[in-house]
C-alpha cells in the first residue's frame, strides 16, 4: 500500500501486485483495530464512572531503628499511610513468591 495526498486529503493507493485476498485481509484487520480501539475507551469510561470501593484497611509495621547498628528492636508501630508523609522517606517493598 502506498499513501499520498491528493486534494490536501491522506489517501491509500494500492500497489498493482497486491492481490484482492491481502486487501481483503487488511481490510479486516484495519476494521478490527478500529473496533479494539472503541473497545478500549468503552473500558476506560467504564473505569473513569466506578463509584468509589471499599476503604482500605490501613496496615500497621514494625518500624526498626534509624541507625541499622543500632539493634534488632522495633523502635515503633507506624501505619502505611504515615510511611508517606514526608518526601525524604522511601518506601521499599521487598516481595518474593515460591513456586512449589
């Protein structure tokens, strides 16, 4: 397939050794793709109008000492929604799942 402009308009031109049967295909493909693309957005709104869920339960750790030296024992019980308070604190979230 080869595009140009004819009349300020994109246009497809089709090449003399394409047969009707990859026409026809591409056809459907590029007719599909659109119908995707609908669907895509149709799930998008349907995302964008979910009403608000269930609260979250707020998870509570065990947060250890600053100064990694400085032992084993838990300085304080913090919940997760104070782990983001303050911008010099990073969050790091170590998780591994076994396969049996």
């Amino acid at each position: 397939m080869v595009n140009t402009i004819v009349d300020g308009t994109f246009r497809q031109t089709n090449l003399t050794n394409e047969s009707f049967e990859y026409l026809a295909k591409r056809e459907e493909l590029r007719l599909a793709e659109i119908e995707l693309m609908r669907q895509r957005e149709r799930v998008a709104e349907l995302h964008r109008h979910l009403p608000t869920g269930a609260p979250i339960q707020d998870y509570a750790f065990e947060e250890g000492p600053r100064d990694l030296n400085g032992g084993d024992a838990p300085v304080r019980t913090v919940c997760l929604r104070e782990l983001f308070t303050k911008p010099n604190r990073s969050l790091v979230i170590y998780h591994l799942m076994y396969g049996k």
